[in-house]
C-alpha cells in the first residue's frame, strides 16, 4: 500500500501514517460504496483496543461477515466471469474442470445476494453458507463450472453499486506476507536514504531500520491480521 510505504521514508511520514484520522479517511474513501450499501453509509467503529490503523485492515478483510450479521443476508463476493459457451446440464470434461480453476485471475469482483437461492440452489444451503463464509468464492464458484445461464442468473441478484468492484491486489498481498517479508521492503526504502554513507555509518542505522519496522508492521498489520 502506498501509504505503507510512505511511512518508511522518513520520521515526519511515519508520523502521518500513524495519524488515526489518517486512516479512517481511507476506510471512508474506499469502501464508500460497500458502506452505502450495508452500513446505511456509516463507518463502523473499531471494537475496544484496536486502533483505526488495525480497524482498517480488519474492515477490508472482514467486512462481508460484519455486513451479513447486521442484516441477516446471504452475501458472495465472485470475480467477473467470461462466457464459457457450456449450456444447462451439459456434461463437463476434467479439462474444462482444469482450466477453468486456471484461468486468468479477474481484475473485478461482484457482491450478490444470493439469500433467495438459499432453499433451491443445488446442494441445498451448505454450499451457499460456504461460499459466503469465504472473503472470496471465485475459486469455488469457477470449480463448480457453472454454464453461461448459470453466470446470467448470478447477475440478477448482484447488489446495486458493488457490480464491478477493483480487486487490491497489493492489500491481498500485504495480507499474506509473514512480519519478515514485510520487514525487509521497508528496510530497503528506508536504507536507501544512506547509500551515499559508508559502511561504518549504515551498518547501525540499518539494524534500527529494521528495529523500527518490526515495530511499524506489528502496529499496522500484526493486531488486525491475527
């Protein structure tokens, strides 16, 4: 994310991303629309002894379970699909099954309430609970190798306004990098304001570089992940 990335460069950055505010104007910026949609446009607030920089990584992750207990919904998020030119009950080959779970990762996503095919969708409601249990079902949904009318029907229950949301691929990346991954890229910014210093004079500013990113990456990241 750029603004983690921001804060490696110096002190006076590292003081802004800090900010509290900071971060709940990029909550509120971001997720605008998922916000008008479940949340009567209302930011929720961070639960007791988590910060909003904590809150926000949590909320990007875990808003579609806070969404469906306040209001009782059934809600999948699935990556735009492709017609695949397969017809209702069409038998399917174990190489269309292959290359469907490898096709090209979608750059945008849809948010559908599928509440009311809760009782008639094949395999009753367990599959439906499990795909909406997931933060995103497109790898299950492409599995299931649904045909063109299956895809057109899964468009008509799609929530106004969350049709075509952009994945962040950077945030999904940042979320899945171990404390050291993370360590090292902002130890790299951060070291390369003293290039031009000797060996002698990096050395230990290096070893606080990376003191002080473990610090940084525990306080933006750790809390929300676990």
């Amino acid at each position: 994310m750029a603004l983690l990335d921001f804060s490696c460069i110096c002190r006076s950055s590292c003081a802004v991303a800090q900010d509290e505010n900071v971060w709940r104007l990029l909550l509120l910026n971001e997720m605008q629309a998922i916000l008008q949609a479940f949340f009567g446009g209302i930011l929720p607030e961070p639960v007791e002894g988590r910060n909003w920089r904590q809150h926000y990584f949590h909320l990007r992750q875990h808003w579609k379970q806070l969404a469906q207990a306040r209001t009782g919904r059934l809600l999948v998020q699935v990556g735009a699909q492709q017609p695949s030119g397969r017809g209702p009950l069409q038998p399917v080959s174990f190489c269309s099954v292959w290359s469907a779970s490898n096709a090209a990762t979608p750059s945008t996503y849809g948010i559908y309430d599928v509440t009311a095919l809760k009782d008639v969708h094949p395999g009753a409601d367990l599959v439906l609970l499990q795909a909406a249990d997931l933060v995103d079902a497109t790898s299950m949904f492409d599995m299931a190798v649904h045909s063109d009318s299956a895809v057109r029907r899964l468009a008509l229950f799609a929530v106004p306004g969350l049709e075509a949301l952009s994945y962040d691929r950077e945030l999904e990346a940042l979320l899945r990098q171990t404390p050291l991954k993370w360590l090292r890229r902002c130890s790299r910014s951060t070291l390369k304001q003293f290039r031009r210093k000797s060996a002698f004079a990096v050395l230990p500013l290096a070893a606080a570089a990376w003191v002080c990113c473990t610090a940084q990456h525990r306080l933006f990241v750790g809390a929300a992940i676990t």
